[in-house]
C-alpha cells in the first residue's frame, strides 16, 4: 500500500521546518515557533495591528498578543505605537 498525497507532503513540510529550525538555532535563534514564520512573512509588506495578527493565525486578539509579545522578547519584532 502506499503513502497518501497528503501524508507525504505533511511529511516534507515537517522536515523543511525542522531543518529550517535547526539553521536558525545555529544562528542563535532558539526560540522560534513555526507560527512566528506566517507573522514575519505578513509583516514584510508592512505594520500589522493585534488584529491582523490574530485574523492571520485564527486566533483571538489574547492569543495573538500573547504571541506578538513572545516574538518581541525573542527580538524578532519591534512594536511601534
């Protein structure tokens, strides 16, 4: 029998994240959650509010603070007000 569509391209992404994690931590980026990479692509076109954020992730506005704050820790984001 053999391996679903589906369970094949699960199985490429999770090693494209794990190897992208492990570059990062080799740069000193140990920190890093997949879900901050769908936020930093977004933010390239520009500022986003919470609720950006949070419509993104489909989260809710808690959450994606949460998140925001976690990323502004590690050093990843910078908020402006």
């Amino acid at each position: 029998m053999s391996t679903p569509l589906a369970r094949l391209l699960a199985m490429a992404y999770r090693h494209l994240i794990d190897g992208l994690h492990a570059r990062l931590a080799e740069h000193g980026y140990t920190d890093v959650r997949p879900a901050y990479g769908y936020v930093l692509l977004a933010v390239r076109e520009g500022p986003m509010t919470g609720v950006d954020v949070a419509a993104l992730l489909g989260t809710t506005k808690q959450a994606a603070a949460k998140q925001l704050d976690a990323m502004e820790r590690a050093g990843l984001i910078a908020r402006t007000t």
